[in-house]
C-alpha cells in the first residue's frame, strides 16, 4: 500500500511537469516604470497653495496621456478611492500627447481653489497609455501616487 501512494504521487508529480511543457511560452510583457509623485506627503490648508505632482517617464520607451482630463485626484473614504475630480482639461491636435523616455511631466492642484474645506487623504490617478491612439491603459499600480494628506 505504502508503495503505491509512492507511485501515485510520482506520476502525479510527472503528469504535473508535462502539463506545463504543452503551454507556449508567453513573451516579454512590455515594461513600464512610471514614477508618480508629490513634491510633500502632507500640505496644510493655513500655509500651502499648491499640491506639485510629477509623473515621471523611467521606462524605455514613450507613453502616451490622452488630449482630455488626464489627471484626477482621488479621497480615500471608508477604505475607497472616491469622488474623482479633475481640475482641467487639455485640448490639442491628436487623441494623445507623449512623455518621452526619461521625462517628466509636472501638474498642479490648487487646494485652496479645490479643497478648501476638504482635509483628507488623497492620491492623483494618472490616465497613462502604451500607445499614441490611447486604447491600451497602464495597469491601475503604474498610474497612481501615493496617498498624501490635507490638513485644515
């Protein structure tokens, strides 16, 4: 008895490893290091104007944010990223505008304009895509900051 559970778990093992051998190797995901972030982790309603967010390109090759809202920032309320807000639109010639290999692209939220009796947590949420037609998006981790907090 003992030694056919032995047997069985060797070909189990076998048939495991085979399996495995019938799949087509998947290719190279396309890379993408993206740096986005604020220039502090909390800003104070009494003394600071101005949230300065970068998003910056580390990648080895052009990504692409669409001629629209393109930013937003988020509030974190009962464990949710909620209420997205954008600030402004671009407008221009094309579906999308690039931030080049090693660039960085800088933004600005006046919180005393927008969050003037909002104290909170926060983050911005990037929309960032791999092409210039703007129809494949970043994954959701690559395109947002880390979470910064308003105080009164």
């Amino acid at each position: 008895m003992h030694r056919s559970l032995h047997r069985l778990a060797l070909l189990t093992a076998v048939c495991a490893m085979t399996a495995g051998c019938d799949r087509e190797p998947a290719g190279p995901a396309p890379e993408y290091d993206l740096a986005i972030e604020t220039d502090r982790a909390w800003y104070s309603l009494a003394t600071d104007r101005v949230v300065r967010i970068s998003l910056t390109n580390r990648s080895s090759r052009d990504v692409y944010l669409p001629m629209d809202s393109y930013v937003v920032y988020e509030r974190l309320q009962w464990g949710d990223w909620r209420e997205p807000m954008d600030w402004f639109v671009v407008d221009g010639i094309g579906r999308s505008f690039p931030v080049a290999r090693e660039a960085v692209h800088e933004d600005d939220l006046d919180i005393q304009f927008y969050l003037r009796d909002r104290p909170g947590v926060y983050r911005f949420r990037y929309y960032v895509y791999s092409d210039a037609s703007a129809s494949t998006l970043l994954p959701l981790d690559e395109r947002v900051s880390q979470p910064f907090t308003i105080v009164p």
